[in-house]
C-alpha cells in the first residue's frame, strides 16, 4: 500500500484515490487500519489550519421521508453553484440485514453523475461504532480532497441519529406533515438534536398539501419550544419539497445561518468536544467487541444464560461471572 501516492492523489482530488482510501478507511483488518492510520495522520498534518471548515450537515427521517430526493434536490443545487459535494451514509441496519433502508447511490441518479460530487454508501462494518468511525474517517478523506460539503444521510435506528449529530456542524431533520397526536410520533429525542427542521413533500402543485404542510409546521415549531425551553439557538421549522426543488435553497439557507450562530470559535469548539466524545465512543465499542469476543466470556456464556433464563441467577450475580471471566484474562 502506497499511502504517499494515495495521499497525493486525494489532495489531487482523483476520484479512483478518493474511493481507494475511503475503502481502505472502512476496512477492519488489522493491516489496513495500520495504513488508514498512516493516511489520516498524513492528511491532518497537511491540512491547512487556516482554510475555511467544510460544512459538515447530517439528514435524517424515516424511510419514504425524501431524504435521499432531497439530497439529490440539495447536492444538484449545489454543485451547480460550485459546490463539491461529498455524501455519506450511516445506515447501521445494514449490518443486521445485510440489506440497507438507505437503499444504494443509484437512488440519487443525476447527482450521482456529476463530477463535482462523490456520492459513497453506509459501509457495513459489524457495529454502529464501526460504521460511525469509517464514516468519520471518509469525511477526513472528502475534506482533504477539496469536497467544501459533506452530507451525512441516517435513519432512525437506534442510536444512529445521536451518532450522526456528533459528527456534523448542524442536523437536520426530514419530516412529513403531523399535526395533532400525530407529532407524538416524532421521537423526542430527535426534537432535543435538531438543528433545522423541514416539513418535506409541500410540493408548490399541491397546495392544499403545501397549506397542511405549512400548518404542521406551525405546530411543529410550537412543540419544539415546549421541548427546548429557551435555549439559545430555536431551530427553525421550515417547509420544502425535496421532488420539485421547491424552497431547498431555504433549508440550506437556514443551515447557513445555524453555522453563522455557531461562529467560527463555536464551530470549532464544537468539533473538538465532537473529538472527545467520539473518542470515547469508540473505545466503549471496542471494549464491547472484546468483551463479546473474549474466550474466557464465550466459555461461560452459555451456562450463564441457561442459569438467569432458569431463574437461578440473577442479572447482578450474572453479570459479576461475566465481568470476572474477562478480567481473568
Ligand atoms: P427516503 O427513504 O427518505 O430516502 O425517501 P425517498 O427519497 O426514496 O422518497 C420516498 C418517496 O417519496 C419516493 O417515491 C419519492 O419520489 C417521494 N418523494 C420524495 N420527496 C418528495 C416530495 O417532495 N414530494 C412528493 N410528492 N414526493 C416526494
């Protein structure tokens, strides 16, 4: 592995070398993460303090929300203004399912196309720690190779949303119009991360939709306040439609204006409590992937099930055998 040259064909900004190193960033064997390392030492050490941060936006919905319309809608604008745009996807189910929610980057078709953009999907690396530092990793390398914008598109599973916030600048939130009841489906948490929030599908040729869109919004905007009290950035509730373009340059406005509340010491205060917390995020998912892969777990594992399952041990004493099997070594 030639990480000189790879380095020198990503600051080029070559396509080939782009993909060639996120593929060796999200690989988990031992002899490529010792060459990722090489790699993302190599670019930070190039990087120039000074130059402008890339905007870093996360996207997040449920399935069938527009996310990916949406982000084919947003990235075509703006490359079009001369934008490079970099998208990214955590899609944690795909390693349960072997299949992803978030679909493949056939969905984003003109985009896909545009040489201004690079358009990568969720790899599949066993845990969501795992597919949260490849994606981190493959940020560092669009970054370095000149991509100004980086798009990271989730689902709502599990703690996918949270992580995907950790990573970006600001986040935002796809959603259709509720009113009523139905806002009780939001998860609430995803009220306490969002930055921006857009009712999506108000398509301009439908306006008694736009109009119940628009309405939903109101209330959306009213709920928030109950959620977030009085904090100092209200997260704008804004309407768009992601089919026909209608109001996106909107919601990227709003995110700009988010990054302007943020400042430029707001911002990078931000990402380095990102680095920290990310940091010890991914030593708890490497201690649980010992902890799993451990002998000395593995060989009283199944008598430990048995005897809790049975009822003849409870989870504390359960858990105490299993923390002394692995400390034993
Ligand atoms: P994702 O699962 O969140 O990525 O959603 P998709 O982008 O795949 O969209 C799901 C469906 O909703 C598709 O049939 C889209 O054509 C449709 N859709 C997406 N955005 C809009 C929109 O703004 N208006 C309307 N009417 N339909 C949309």
């Amino acid at each position: 592995m030639d990480v000189a040259a790879l380095v020198e064909g990503i600051r080029e900004g070559r396509r080939a070398q782009v993909a060639r190193a996120i593929t060796l960033v999200e690989s988990t064997a031992p002899r490529h993460r010792e060459a990722a390392r090489e790699l993302l030492t190599t670019l930070a050490e190039g990087t120039d303090a000074s130059a402008p941060l890339a905007t870093r936006v996360g996207i997040s919905g449920v399935p069938g929300v527009g996310k990916s319309t949406f982000i084919e809608s947003l990235g075509t604008q703006l490359v079009e203004a001369g934008h490079r745009v970099g998208v990214l996807a955590v899609d944690p189910s795909s390693v349960r399912t072997g299949g992803s929610v978030l679909g493949d980057k056939t969905r984003m078709a003109t985009l896909s196309t545009h040489p201004g953009a690079f358009i990568r999907p969720s790899p599949s690396a066993g845990t969501l720690g795992g597919v949260a530092r490849a994606t981190a990793q493959a940020m560092t390398v669009l970054e370095a190779a000149g991509f100004d914008v980086v798009l990271v598109e989730t689902v709502g599973v599990g703690q996918s949303e949270v992580t995907v916030a950790g990573m970006v600048d600001t986040f935002l939130f796809l959603t259709l119009a509720r009113t009523g009841d139905q806002l009780q489906g939001i998860k609430k948490g995803i009220l306490e991360i969002a930055d921006v929030i857009a009712v999506n599908k108000a398509d301009p040729e439908d306006p008694a939709r736009e109009m119940e869109a628009r309405g939903a919004a109101r209330e959306l905007a009213g709920a928030l306040r109950l959620v977030r009290g009085h904090a100092e950035w209200a997260p704008p509730v804004v309407t768009c439609s992601g089919l026909t373009g209608a109001r996106v340059d909107e919601v990227w406005e709003q995110i700009g204006t988010h990054r302007e509340h943020l400042g430029h010491a707001g911002l990078a205060r931000k990402r380095a409590e990102q680095q920290l917390d990310f940091t010890w995020a991914l030593v708890r998912d490497e201690l649980d992937q010992r902890l799993r892969h451990h002998p000395g777990v593995r060989a009283v594992q199944a008598e430990v099930r048995a005897a809790v399952l049975g009822g003849d041990l409870t989870a504390p004493l359960a858990a105490d055998r299993l923390l002394a099997a692995y400390d034993e070594g």
